[in-house]
C-alpha cells in the first residue's frame, strides 16, 4: 500500500512538472549595436555619435572634459614718477582694447606696479593712478568696464604673489578658460607630453 501511494505521488509530480508554463521571453533584435566611432558604446546608447578617435567617454559616448587656464600677460611701461601712458606703449594697449573687443566675455586684469624709488605710501597712490590710467584708456576705446579688474602691487592675489621684481607698469593679465577632450593614454602619450612641454618652454 504504502509502495502504491509513493508511486502515485511521484506520479503526480511529473504531471505538475510537465503543465508548468514557459515563462522565457523571446524578442526580436532590434537594438543597433553597432559602434560608428568607435568609442566603445553602441550606438543605442551613444548620445555623441561622432566622438573624436582617441577621446576618453562617458557611459553615454560622449567626450570627458578638462578644464585648462590661459593665461596672457602683457605690460605697459611708464616713465619714472609718471602716470602718464607713453608714446611706444599705445600699440600695446591697443592689442589689449583688441582682444577683449574681439571676446566680449573674456576679462583682464590691471595690476598697478612701481619700482621701489620713494615711500611706501606714495608708491601706493602711484600704482592706483597708473591703473586708473589704462582703465579710462580702455573705456575710451569702448572696452565694458565689467571686462576690467584693478589690482595693485601691494594686495596679496595670485598675480601679485608671482611679482619677482618692482617695475614701472601696470601688467595686464588675460585669464581664459578652455575645455579639452581628455585623450586616451597610448605608448606615445609620455612622448607628445614631453614635446608639448618643450614647445611652451
């Protein structure tokens, strides 16, 4: 008896096991998998599908940015106890009125300087003056005054710390940010940094 019932519940078990749904889901291709630039991402998911060779991406193929500072430095002399813009220093500032005329968003930086000839106070109503100077040298040739910042000698900034020597000018300073496409290190990638140190130099 006991035989027969065991026989009749494995029984049952093959027949549960056999009318159990196929629960597999079966679909058609249609995701492009293919990779015209390749990046590395599909172009199902490549939002940027023209990606320079080369560029290190995103999950989303497109390009990793960095952000680089340039700077530009550009001085205009004056004479000894004077505030006055010399005659040889007008094509220097016209450089500088061009510039910025030809970027409406890019600012400079006037840093009022002297050199270390008479008293600290004086030297400090000089450097204002001389910035003052190229200020209202700016603004005549149309230059926004948003696109002028002033500093002197004697203020602690980032451009003053980097003074090595007291000078008659005023140093004007371009700052511009730039983004690049960060690249894919190659057997070559130590080589082309170590030339594009030396182009600067």
């Amino acid at each position: 008896m006991i035989k027969l019932i065991a026989t009749v519940f494995s029984a049952s078990l093959l027949i549960a096991c056999s009318h159990q749904p196929d629960t597999r889901l079966s679909r058609h291709q249609i995701d492009d998998l293919r990779d015209h630039d390749n990046d590395g991402v599909i172009n199902q998911r490549d939002k940027c599908r023209n990606t320079q060779a080369g560029t290190i991406v995103d999950n989303n193929g497109c390009a990793v940015w960095l952000s680089h500072q340039n700077y530009l430095v550009q001085s205009i002399l004056f004479d000894l106890d004077s505030a006055t813009l010399r005659s040889d220093q007008t094509e220097t500032l016209q450089k500088i009125a061009l510039q910025l005329k030809q970027k409406p968003t890019l600012q400079v930086t006037l840093i009022g300087d002297t050199s270390s000839e008479g008293s600290e106070n004086y030297n400090h109503q000089l450097a204002v003056k001389r910035t003052n100077a190229i200020s209202q040298a700016l603004f005549n040739k149309g230059i926004s005054p948003d696109q002028i910042l002033v500093q002197e000698y004697y203020q602690e900034t980032e451009y003053t710390a980097k003074l090595e020597q007291r000078k008659r000018r005023v140093i004007a300073v371009f700052k511009e940010q730039q983004l690049q496409a960060q690249q894919q290190w190659t057997i070559y990638s130590s080589e082309q940094g170590t030339n594009q140190q030396g182009v600067k130099q």
